[in-house]
C-alpha cells in the first residue's frame, strides 16, 4: 500500500456519511434478497436493488415492460417485506437508462 493511503474499510469506518451510506446500501440489498425470490423467474434478472432513502426504496427495472410488470407486482412485493418483518417505506420502480 502506497505511503500515506487509508485502507478503504477504515475511511468508510472513519466517516459517519460514509458510514451511513453503506448502512443504506446493505439495507437496500437485504430487502431486494427479501423479494427476488418471490418475482417470477424470468423477471428476476431484470430487476435491480436501487437507492434506500428517507421516502422509500427504489426497485430498478432494465426496460419498461420490466417496470409495468413490477408496478402490477407492487402489492405482493410491499407483503413480502412486511412478513419478513421490514418496516414499511414507500417501494417505487424506476427503469434503467442506458
């Protein structure tokens, strides 16, 4: 390691915004590990973890056709965080730009 350079674990540990977002990031794929498998299989490598925020959480669709079929999955998506016991947050969808 270079003179001088901070290991990437202890600047993320040294920095309370740094800190945060990764707590976000690791929530944001712990609920998508909740959901993924209640999604029909050919939907599954399509669909992306997004941003966790204040207002909700972000499902990121690759196109879309991907996008309308989650909307209509909205409602079985929001039951299977409440069962598995994450407090409620807005889910909205949005689509990949390229």
């Amino acid at each position: 390691m270079p003179p001088g350079a901070v290991p990437i674990a202890r600047a993320l540990g040294d920095s309370a915004p740094l800190t945060r977002l990764v707590d976000r990031l690791r929530q944001s794929q712990a609920r998508f590990d909740t959901v993924h498998p209640h999604l029909p299989a050919p939907l599954r490598p399509h669909v992306r973890p997004g941003p966790l925020d204040d207002r909700g959480w972000t499902l990121l669709a690759a196109n879309p056709a991907v996008a309308a079929k989650l909307r209509q999955l909205l409602p079985d998506v929001v039951q299977g965080l409440q069962a598995a016991g994450w407090p409620p947050v807005e889910v909205r969808i949005r689509v990949l730009r390229a």
